[in-house]
C-alpha cells in the first residue's frame, strides 16, 4: 500500500462587499500601502489592489488576518496569484 500526501487546508480568504461601502476581507497577511484612493493588501491568494473614494482602514487585525475597509470601493483586483512565503522563497534563491 502507498501512503499518499496529505495536504494541510491553507486558510480561506473570504472577500465581502456590501453596498460598495464596507468590504470586509480575511486571509490578509500584510498592508502594503494604503491612503484614501488604493489599499494595497497581501493576502493568502496574492497581492489584491483596492482602488476607491475616501478609502479608510475601519478594523486591521494582521495577526487573524481580518481587515474592514469602508468608503467607496470602485474595483478589487488580485494583481498576481503567488502565495507571500513562496514568493520570498523564490527572492531567498535568486539572492544565494
């Protein structure tokens, strides 16, 4: 009998907009930069670009991964897929 890999369940990133005004998001690993226009967040699926009016920071838990952004929210785009502790390993090798 072979034995097969059992892969651990990385935590879900779950993306919530209501009325384009509150957007709540899980799985943040880091914030980038943020000011009124663009937030730009690391999460468990890739860097995501907020981009809206009067864009302000209601709740930040970095260490759970939770953040709560309210103002007026125009797009959300995830501008690459690469997991944070892949890509610093692929930096890691580049530099050796």
């Amino acid at each position: 009998m072979e034995k097969k890999e059992i892969k651990i369940e990385e935590k879900k990133s779950i993306l919530s907009l209501e009325n384009r005004k509150r957007l709540i998001l899980n799985g943040v690993i880091e914030v980038v930069s943020f000011n009124e226009e663009q937030i730009i967040l690391n999460t468990n699926l890739g860097t995501l670009n907020i981009k809206g009016v009067g864009l302000k920071m209601n709740k930040l838990d970095v260490q759970n991964g939770d953040v709560v952004i309210i103002g007026t929210v125009n797009s959300c785009i995830y501008t690459n897929n690469e997991i944070k502790k892949e890509k610093q390993s692929l930096v890691s090798k580049l530099f050796k």
